[in-house]
C-alpha cells in the first residue's frame, strides 16, 4: 500500500481540502460534517493520517442513502 500525504484523501487520493492543516480551523469544511463509522471504516490503518475528502463524504451518504429506500 502507497503511502499518501497529508492534504490527499485516504480513499480517493484526491485533495481533502482540509483547512484544519492550513492552521485555518474554523473555516474547514469538515467542521460541520458528519463522517459516518461505515464511511471510516472503509480507510485503510495505514492511511488513517490522511482526511477523507468532502467528495467522499457526499458519494458515501448518497450511496447509503439511495439503498436505503
């Protein structure tokens, strides 16, 4: 498994666009979002230092909602 850097999602790769890594805490967008445990058990140990992306987020929650119906 590839290690991945800090501002990379863990699951897609793609930027997370974290600002709490920017030092810029209160207008991350991941303050007010909810990261289901399904979602985060999905990241692989290795990659757990990495934030999951927004995108991720709002596919993850689509997905689970659209089979929940």
């Amino acid at each position: 498994m590839t290690a991945i850097h800090q501002h990379q999602c863990p699951l897609c790769s793609g930027p997370n666009d974290c600002g709490n890594l920017n030092n810029n805490e209160t207008s991350c967008w991941c303050r007010t979002e909810v990261f289901p445990d399904g979602l985060l058990q999905k990241v692989p140990q290795a990659l757990k230092q990495g934030c999951v992306c927004q995108r991720c987020v709002l596919e993850y929650n689509k997905v689970t909602q659209d089979h929940s119906k």
